[in-house]
C-alpha cells in the first residue's frame, strides 16, 4: 500500500459517524412529520369551530331581524 492511502480505522469511524448522523435525521424527520400532522388537524378542528360558529350568529341575525321586523309591523 501507498502511504497516501486512507487508513481502515479512519474509514470505519467516518462510517460509524455517518450512520450515527443518518439516525439522528431520522428522528428528527420523524418529529417534524408528527408536529405537521398535528397542525394539519389543529387547522381541520379550526375550521369546523368556525363554521359551528358562522352557524350560529347566523342564527342570532335571522332572530335579531325577526324581532326588529315584529317591533316595526
């Protein structure tokens, strides 16, 4: 062998580093993937509580109106 060439020791460690870094991304990937998941359904409770509420003073006008149109006639 060369004496420029890589020693297996070297290239063992290296290779534990990268494999040690992979994981770490994993878990990382796997964080991140369930904090977007639960915003995704923090979103879709969001929006059905604004329509229950829509629902609602939609409610509340046609009995406001209701009232207002019983007072005029």
């Amino acid at each position: 062998m060369s004496d420029d060439s890589p020693d297996l020791s070297l290239l063992a460690r290296q290779q534990r580093q990268l494999l040690s870094e992979m994981g770490t991304l994993r878990d990382d990937l796997a964080v991140l993937t369930a904090i977007a998941m639960r915003q995704d359904g923090t979103m879709a409770a969001l929006l059905t509580g604004v329509r229950a509420m829509h629902a609602q003073h939609s409610r509340l006008a046609n009995r406001v109106r209701d009232i207002e149109a019983h007072q005029d006639g």
